[in-house]
C-alpha cells in the first residue's frame, strides 16, 4: 500500500494543507490502514450529489465512538478534475482529515488506469497489504448509503476484526470508554433488522 505513493507528496486537506513530503511521514500515515482512494471531479454531477454519502460514511467510520481503530481508515482524494481551481473549489468543504495528491502530479491519472476506473465517482478499496477489496465501493455506498456492508456499524466491526489479534476475536476486552457504547449500540441496531450479532447465541 506505502509503495503506491513511494516518493510521491500527499496534503492533508486542513487549512494549512500540510504536505506529508518525505517517505516517512507517507509510511506512518498509510502503514497498516484500510485505504480509500476517492476518483472523483467537482465538475462531475454525480460526484457532488455522492459526496455528502461518502463524507457522512467517512466520518462515521472514522469516529472512535463507532469504530475502534478509527485511525486505521485513510481516504485520498484522486482528482481527476480539469483545473488545480476546481480541484481546491472541491476539496474546501471535505473533511480535513482526507488527504490528496498535488495537482500537478500524473498520479491522479496513472492510478485511474492502474485501476481501470472508467466512470466518476469512483471509490477503490485497498487492504493494508495493498491487495483490492472493491472497486464498485462508490455503487456500494451509493446504493446503501451508511448502509455498506449492510450498515455502517458492521462496516466497522469488520474493519475492527481486521486489525486484532486471533486470540481476541473471541471476547475483547474493552479498549476505549466508549467501546461498550459502541458494542451495545450495534447489537441494538442489528438485533432491531432482525441480524444475527456476533457472539450472542439466541440469535444464530
């Protein structure tokens, strides 16, 4: 995954933009992090109207109050629009934790053919390892909305089972004062649809 971006500039999307310019800084921020990588254009209509979809499914899985490792989600803004105008215009009301590539960088292009993204928007998941969980992640969010991978409580669950050990797959133990909040609102949501909740036996 680091490797995708080796030797390349990434900004942080805050109002400082503060540039991530050395190899070590890219490496700390996308190490081990579940990565989005958004392809979209301010010009795009169908961009605009999915954007607040995706900022609220970003923030919800990037808010340690639903998900655990909060930390381990990271979204970069491809641009693929026409002017570095339109692309600023685009990025000024996005959360400030996303991060993207300069302008002038053919990335943006390079990795929309690497991709084989062929229609805007487009949201390509990557695991840690680099390997490719979707690249229909934008359909997916679009169709369910906070409701991808069924709802955006389990969207976190399996990204906190992703990063722990095998032997606390069982019963963690909490690791956050608002874990238990967390787990019993999940538990509540689900049991509402009539799901089955992990490690509760009345309902398998």
């Amino acid at each position: 995954m680091v490797s995708l971006f080796s030797g390349r500039v990434l900004i942080r999307n805050n109002s400082d933009q503060d540039e991530l310019d050395t190899e070590a800084e890219v490496t700390r921020r996308l190490q081990n992090r579940l990565v989005l990588l958004f392809f979209g254009a301010g010009d795009c209509p169908r961009c605009r109207a999915f954007v607040p979809v995706l900022k609220d499914f970003f923030v919800r899985l990037t808010d340690e109050f639903y998900v655990l490792r909060a930390a381990q989600v990271v979204l970069v803004y491809v641009s693929q629009d026409a002017t570095e105008e339109q692309q600023d215009l685009f990025l000024k009301d996005m959360p400030d934790k996303w991060l993207f590539l300069p302008f002038e960088d053919d990335l943006r292009r390079d990795l929309g053919r690497q991709f084989s993204v062929e229609r805007l928007p487009a949201v390509v998941v990557l695991k840690p390892c680099g390997d490719v969980v979707t690249r229909d992640g934008a359909d997916q969010i679009r169709r369910l909305g906070t409701a991808c991978f069924a709802n955006w409580q389990e969207a976190a669950d399996v990204l906190d089972r992703s990063f722990l050990q095998p032997e606390d797959l069982e019963d963690p133990e909490p690791r956050s004062l608002t874990e238990p909040l967390r787990r019993r609102k999940y538990r509540k949501d689900k049991a509402a649809r009539g799901g089955r909740v992990p490690g509760e036996e009345g309902l398998f």
